[in-house]
C-alpha cells in the first residue's frame, strides 16, 4: 500500500512539473501584432553607379560623375508607418533621410569649398513576417519610390578677364532627382514585449537620378559683372545602394 501511495505521488509531482514547464514555455510566445506599426531606423549607406554622365564638371570638363566622385558614404534615418494587415503581412510607407558624407574632389568638390548634400527617399513598401509570434521574427520587404538629392557647394574660382585673372566666388545649388525602380530589405527583430521589437536590417536598391535643375551663381569683384546660370543638361545617372544597420518598431 506504501509503495503504492509513493508511487501516486511521484507521478502527480512528475505531471505538476511538466504543466509547469508547458506553461513557462507557452509565456516565451508573444502575440501576433497586428494593427499600426511604426518604425525607426539607422545604419550607413554605401552606393555605386552615377550621379550624371556626359555634363559639365565643376573643373568645367565634360564627362560623368559618379557616386564615389562625390561621397564617401552616408547616415541614413528612416522611418516606415504602415498597418500589419495579418500578423504575417505589412502594408504601409517608407521614408529616408540620408546626411551624405561629402568627398573632396576636383569634379565635385575642390580642395577648401564648402560642400554639403542630402538624398531624401519615400515610398510604398511591403513585408511578410516569417514568425510573427516568436522571439525573433525574421522578415523580408520590397518596395519602390522616388529619390531627391540636393547640393550646395561653394567656393573660390580664378576667372580670367580682359583685365587678367580674378578670383571669384561660384556658388551651386542643384536638385536631382529619378525613380527608384526597386529596393529589397531583409532582416530580423527580437521581441522585447508584446509591442517593442529591435533589430538589424540590410537593403539593397536599383534607381536612376533622371532629371537635375538648379542653378550656378558666379559673383566677381565690381565693376566685373556677375551672374546666374541654369544647370547645363545632364544624360541620366542610374545606381545602386547598400545600407546596412538597425530599427525598432513599435505596434499600436
């Protein structure tokens, strides 16, 4: 009888510990988000292609400029606000602000000129959530916009005159802009709550700058007339970029 009786409580302890373990387990399991999401993010932008081919150049040579002619990279924030329509598939938009870390260079940016640009980029975008209910929840995006980038640079020019050479100050102010055909994103994000998640992300993007408006301001010492000029015509500059870093999001 006593061993029976010990027997009895062996397995009641047994089967106690085991709901215990199946309840503990089943709390590491988050909720399917679904409603609002917003997003945030930062990381470093890498790029190769052309700004322009075949236009005037800052040295007043003709021929291309390309991306590595005028940066050494960029700072891209993001932002995405969208609606997780299932816990698996998010509708919504993107938008990124990127500081572009400006290169000095003869075609773009002469020794001692002030130079300063920025690429803004929005547009529609999708995911689909592989483990929307896990710990990590791997995902994959795709999307497509348009991108503006804008430039000033300024700085000290020799002009000759019939009275000799000069200096004189130039001025650029341009706008270019093109479709982004395609950008793909793909990443993860630990769940840090049933609302905060956190992670790395990486994407690549195919586009084209397509149109370049603006302005070239030349200023000279009175009485030498001074002056302002569209931007001479530019074929289009088709590239690619790659950015890499993290991004939190929060589920309303």
């Amino acid at each position: 009888m006593t061993g029976r009786l010990s027997w009895a409580l062996a397995a009641a302890v047994a089967l106690g510990s085991a709901g215990a373990s199946a309840e503990d387990i089943q709390e590491t399991r988050y909720s399917a988000p679904t409603g609002l999401q917003l997003t945030v993010g930062l990381g470093f932008q890498a790029g190769a292609g052309y700004v322009y081919k075949n236009s005037t150049r800052l040295d007043q040579s003709v021929g291309d400029v390309k991306l590595a002619d005028a940066a050494n990279g960029a700072v891209p924030v993001l932002v995405e606000l969208g609606y997780r329509v299932t816990p698996n598939w998010f509708v919504g938009a993107y938008g990124s602000y990127s500081y572009i870390i400006t290169k000095e260079s003869p075609l773009t940016c002469p020794s001692g000129w002030d130079c300063s640009a920025s690429q803004l980029r929005f547009g529609p975008h999708i995911q689909y959530h592989f483990s929307p209910e896990a710990s990590f929840d791997p995902f994959v995006g795709v999307g497509f916009g348009m991108v503006i980038l804008s430039n000033k640079n300024s700085g000290t020019i020799q002009v000759p005159t019939p009275q000799g050479v000069v200096s004189g100050k130039l001025e650029l102010d341009s706008q270019t802009r093109g479709p982004e055909f395609v950008n793909v994103t793909v990443g993860g994000k630990w769940r840090l709550g049933h609302s905060l998640s956190f992670g790395p992300y990486l994407t690549g993007t195919y586009a084209s700058y397509t149109a370049r408006s603006g302005t070239t301001t030349t200023t000279l010492p009175a009485p030498l007339p001074s002056g302002t000029t569209p931007l001479p015509y530019a074929d289009d500059g088709p590239y690619g970029l790659i950015m890499l870093g993290v991004r939190a999001s929060w589920n309303i």
